[in-house]
C-alpha cells in the first residue's frame, strides 16, 4: 500500500470511510465515556459558541504549521 501514489493512497481511505460511513449500524456503540465528553462538548459549545473555529481555519493553521 505505502507504494501507491498519495494520491491513491488517499482516495483509498476516502472509499474505507465511505464503506464504514455507508453502514453506521455495523459501528460498536459509543461508551459511556465517549457519550459524556460528547455530551461535555456540546455543553462547552452551547454556552460559548462564538468560540468556535470553522474547519477551513483549522485545516489552513494546521497546513501551515501553526497549530
């Protein structure tokens, strides 16, 4: 695999996702654990929202090696 182009390489995970994402009813459940930090998560968001970062920030921060 690691001898593909990254190109490849990268449409190759797209289409593994797409598979898994295709049939959310073959994914274990959430534990406990992830179900509270979500639940925590929402809760942050829901009393400070502006203090959210929009994705396309994200992903230039982190291209840039900034984040």
């Amino acid at each position: 695999m690691l001898k593909l182009p990254p190109a490849e390489r990268i449409q190759l995970a797209e289409d593994l996702w797409d598979s898994v994402a295709a049939h959310p009813e073959n994914l274990p459940p959430l534990t406990d654990e992830e179900r509270r930090e979500i639940d925590r998560r929402l809760a942050a968001h829901d009393t400070a929202p502006e203090t959210a970062i929009d994705w396309e920030d994200v992903r230039k921060r982190l291209w840039s090696g900034q984040a």
